[in-house]
C-alpha cells in the first residue's frame, strides 16, 4: 500500500492544486510543488491506510506492504531531502520517523495478528551531504534503528530497497548491489526479518542469497516480467522438482514420454517432449 505524495504526476492523478507532501519542496523542476500537510491532513492518511487494510483482510489478502520507499509520502517524511518541518513530524530522527511509526501502528491495530505485515524501506537515499544538499539524505544506519523500533510494532518483514528522495542520488548498480542492506537488519535486529531486491536475475543468484543467510527472502519483479515460467526455469537450473501444471506436463523440459503403440508386432516408441 503506498501514497505517492509530492512524486505524482497529473497522469496518475496528481493534479497541481492536490499534491501534498511533508514540506512545499517539489522532487525537481519537473514535478509540482506540493502542499505542505497539515496534522489533521497526516491523522487522515494514517486513517486511510487503516482503512485500506481492513478491506485488504475483506478482499482476502494473506500479506500488505507498506511502501515507505522510493520517495513515496511514507520514504519523504523520513528523509531530511523532502521533510523540512518543524514540527513533531520533522526535524530529529525521532520526529522524522513518527509518521511512518504511527502509521504501522494503526494498520497493525486492523491488520490481523496471524497476517504477516512488511514494510519496505529506502535504505539509503545514496545521497551525500553536499552544498546543494546540507543535510544529506536518508541512511542506512537510520533505516536500521527505524528497522528495530518496527519490530516492536508488529512488522513482520523490511523489504530492503534503496533511492528515491533526490535526482541526485548516486547509485553503485551492480548485480545485487541492496543485498548487503538486509544482511545489515539481520545482524543488528534478530527479531525482524529482512528481503533483498533488485537486480537478482536468476534462481542461483536468489538461492545463494538465502543458503547464505544474507537475507530471509528474495524480492522478484522485473525478472518475472521478463520470464513468466521464472519459478520452473529456475527448478530446472537448480536440479530441483517443481510441480507443473496438467496442462503443461508434456512442455517440460527433458521429459521423456513413452507410448506403446497396438502393432501387428509389439513396439516401443519413445518421444521427447521438447522434439
């Protein structure tokens, strides 16, 4: 679940005069400068994710995720680049990271016991503190600490994700490059679990990530975009056995169907599938 805050654009609904975000700063030039959120304003969002829950349980839901990266509204309260408040809601970290806490808080108020509840974090703004940028951004160190104060609030899971808060976010791509970020929670809070994502393209790469214990689960978007049978591909690559559809039995890979065919003389045929 996630409010795009400052980040919308008109063609997602984000017209100019209804964009609100944390503080009157726009992420760049080319998106609109939003309106600064009043405390009845941040009381009626957090009310409306509560709300979004409930009906998420109704509709059947096994899991919800909080969307607290990317520079999504909950990502911009937390990070110095957007949030430029005075009040309770900005300025220490403690302050900053209030809106995000209470508003798990109420979710997991409406949110059933036994449902896991994740929230994915921006872990790093991978932005450094600068003369266009005093503060710097968001880090690691402060995702952290956030990451142990939600254990005590009943998130089950941090989907660790970084950048999102500034144009000028300097970013080290490379193949699982955010990983280190979940092994960081793992190690400095044992009670919460952690996943990893982004650039992880293929099953030993995932399966790695987890028999090594750098994160509890692995996180796939694009790479399933790109292969719809990802999950069976990557069975095969592993050596292990994944069920297949009836309907896809005879597709898969290897197999070898066997026919006896009713002959005159007895006879065995032997086909492959992929023939």
């Amino acid at each position: 679940m996630k409010v795009h805050g400052r980040n919308a654009e008109v063609s997602t609904g984000g017209w100019p005069d209804n964009v609100l975000g944390p503080s009157a700063v726009a992420f760049d030039d080319n998106l609109w400068i939003p309106k600064e959120l009043s405390i009845d304003d941040i009381h009626r969002v957090q009310e409306d994710f509560a709300l979004a829950a409930i009906r998420a349980d109704k509709a059947g839901f096994d899991v919800i995720e909080l969307h607290g990266a990317h520079g999504y509204l909950l990502h911009e309260f937390l990070s110095p680049i957007s949030n430029k408040r005075t009040d309770e809601y900005g300025g220490t970290f403690d302050n900053r990271i209030r809106f995000v806490v209470e508003t798990v808080r109420k979710v997991r108020q409406v949110w059933p016991e036994q449902k896991p509840l994740f929230v994915r974090l921006s872990m790093t703004d991978w932005v450094s503190p600068s003369d266009d940028i005093p503060t710097g951004g968001w880090t690691e160190e402060e995702s952290v600490e956030l990451a142990k104060i939600l254990a005590k609030e009943g998130v089950d899971l941090v989907d660790c994700s970084t950048s999102g808060s500034s144009p000028k976010q300097q970013i080290p791509l490379s193949p699982g490059y955010q990983v280190r970020f979940a092994t960081a929670i793992k190690q400095a809070a044992p009670n919460m679990l952690a996943g990893a994502v982004r650039l992880i393209t293929n099953a030993k790469q995932a399966n790695d990530i987890v028999e090594e214990d750098k994160a509890d689960i692995v996180f796939l978007a694009r790479a399933l975009l790109r292969d719809s049978n990802f999950v069976l591909n990557g069975a095969a690559e592993l050596g292990v056995f994944a069920q297949y559809p009836h309907q896809y039995e005879r597709g898969r890979n290897k197999s070898i169907l066997t026919f006896k065919l009713v002959l005159p003389r007895p006879a065995h045929c032997v086909l492959s599938a992929g023939s």
